[in-house]
C-alpha cells in the first residue's frame, strides 16, 4: 500500500549568488515530463497528490470540483464541489481526500476545510470559526495527522484537528503598505519542520513566518528589502528555503540564525519563482513561471549549483503547486494549460541529514 507522507557558512542578508551551471554530465539526468490533457476545460487543475491506491487526486480551482486521475489508464473521475473553488488538497493515510474551501461560486459557500469520501462522494466539512477567515488556501499535515493551512485573503495561520474538528486560527502580521491586499500579510505557501512547527511565506512582506505548536505565538524572519516570498520549502535540516517573486532568487533562511543567502534562478527578475519543493534527496525543485515555456530548474543545497532545466511540452502557463511522491521519486503538477503532470526525476543521493 502506498502511504504518502504527512508532507555553508552564513552570509549577510541580501548578498547574490549566482548559481553555477549544470554541468554536461549532470544534464544527462534530467527529468522527464508527461502531461494528461483534462476533459474539463478551462478549469484550472491544480495540486495534484497521490492516493495510497496510486490514483492521483486534483482539484478544478475554476471548474468547482475535485477529481482524480487513473495514470495506468487515463481515465479521470469527477466531483462536483456543489459551487466550491477548492484551492489545495492534501491526502490522508485512509484515502480521505481534505481540500480548501477556498471561494465559491453564487449560492455557495466557502470558508471551510472539506473531507471528501472517495467511496460515497458525501462532503464533510468544518468551518471557519470567523467570517474573516474567509479563504482557507494551503494545507499541510503533520506528523500526527492534523492539518496546518495558510488562510491567504483573511491573513491567518490555523491549524485543524482532523480527529476532533476543532479548528484555532493565529492572525498574521500587517501586509505591506500600497499593495493590493495590504490588510493582509497573505500567508501562502506552508511547510512543517521535524518538529511539527508550521513554516509560511508571507507574500505580502518580505517576511516568513513560523508558528509556536504549543503556545501558538507568531514570530518572523525578516528576508531583504523588496523580497516577496510566495512559496516555501524545507530540507532535512529543517533550513528553509522560499523562492522571492519579483526578484528572481532562490533563497535560503537558517532558522537558528536567521542568516539569509539567496542564488539568482535563470532568467533572473523575470523567473516569477511559483511552485517549488524539496525531495527526500534535498534538490530543490522550482518552477520560473515569468518565461514561456515555465521552466523547472533543479538546484543541489550542497553544491549550491543549479543542475538541470527542462520545460513542460505544454508549456505550463503557470504551475502553481507541487507534490512529491517519494515511492516513484516524482512530482505531480497541475498547469494553467489545462493538464496535470509527472515529472520522473534523477536517480536518488543521500540527504543532507544522511
């Protein structure tokens, strides 16, 4: 059965460092990618996760539904969300499928964290305690299976207790000032480090932001000036690392430090960095949405060198999120051009913590 999981010497903040190339040898392992076209057009598929059956489950962000894709076969299946955009999903040992309420269409709501039953297509779903938590984004598990999520708009971090329904909800920080959004720091992208402590970009100040899992106290990072980190990802050394937006860097921040060095991505100020993660070998894997086709760009923490670049035959629009799936050493992505993706990667190596 296929279970997925519940998931240099310091340098002063604001210093670049250009990525090395890859290497002729090292761009004999790229990946590979493959695309299924979605029959449901125009419906935004994104976040694709793997079952423990092997069935990859997504969501129509645009469309209100949730569905599923069989790779052996082809075939997809589909739920409707009753006028739901679910945002994110995320899978739990059981094959219970949770996704974010994320916004609706008129006469529905949204404001909630759905449980959708695969077996029965019946929808549970738990509400946000406050109308202002009005757009639940990102979920993550942790290592006990409950669930930490970004609520972006409403500017919260909260955390679902998946066993009890209880939810408690952590309010950011202020966003910045003459953006749109600024009553909101935008909390988006959500890791967990080895110690259940939720990590988030907040992608309306150049901050990150991290949570107490005992008291629920809020603390931050300040990053350089005019970054503005969207997504967020975390290697076994519990170092984190986000992509900024509109600078065009890969950075990394020492949590016990709070040290930060960044590496320009290739096509620099125009990388628009989105979807990114760390494998359970510790390569980054980054998406630069800014150029057509997006571009993947593989980057190895312990050489600090990129090593591959390969692009989507679709093109990818914009791919916006990523799962690994650690039995098949893949990522799954959904892309704006109306397709959900593999990407088959390099032959493993150790991890940093290895």
């Amino acid at each position: 059965m296929r279970i997925p999981p519940y998931a240099a010497l310091p340098i002063a903040a604001g210093l670049l460092l250009a990525a090395a190339p890859a290497t002729a040898q090292e761009s004999l392992s790229d990946p590979t990618l493959r695309e299924w076209q979605v029959p449901y057009e125009n419906s935004r598929p994104r976040d694709p996760m793997v079952a423990p059956d092997g069935r990859v489950w997504f969501c129509g962000q645009a469309g209100a539904y949730i569905a599923v894709l069989d790779p052996e076969t082809g075939e997809f299946t589909r739920y409707d969300t009753g006028g739901v955009r679910p945002h994110n999903l995320i899978i739990d040992p059981e094959g219970m499928v949770w996704y974010a309420g994320n916004a609706a269409e008129p006469g529905a709501e949204a404001m909630h964290i759905g449980k959708l039953d695969p077996a029965t297509g019946e929808i549970e779903k738990f509400w946000m305690p406050t109308d202002a938590a009005r757009d639940p984004h990102t979920l993550i598990f942790d290592s006990r299976g409950d669930i930490w999520f970004t609520v972006q708009g409403g500017n919260y971090i909260g955390k679902l207790w998946t066993r009890t329904g209880e939810i408690r909800l952590v309010e950011s920080v202020p966003g910045r000032a003459g953006r749109r959004g600024a009553n909101s720091s935008r909390p988006y992208g959500i890791v967990v480090d080895s110690n259940d402590r939720p990590w988030v970009a907040l992608f309306n100040t150049n901050h990150i932001a991290t949570v107490d899992p005992e008291t629920f106290e809020l603390e931050t990072f300040e990053l350089p000036e005019n970054a503005l980190p969207r997504r967020i990802a975390i290697t076994s050394d519990d170092i984190i690392w986000y992509g900024d937006w509109t600078r065009g860097t890969l950075g990394r921040l020492d949590p016990e430090t709070g040290d930060v060095r960044e590496f320009v991505l290739p096509h620099g100020e125009e990388a628009r960095p989105y979807a990114m993660l760390a494998d359970d070998s510790d390569r980054l894997w980054i998406f630069e949405t800014g150029p057509r086709p997006n571009n993947l760009v593989g980057f190895d923490p312990m050489t600090e060198q990129i090593f591959s670049e390969t692009q989507p035959e679709s093109g990818g629009g914009t791919v916006r999120h990523m799962y690994f799936d650690p039995e098949a050493n893949s990522i799954w992505f959904g892309a704006d051009t109306n397709t959900v993706g593999i990407i088959r990667l390099p032959p493993r190596r150790r991890a940093i913590s290895q």
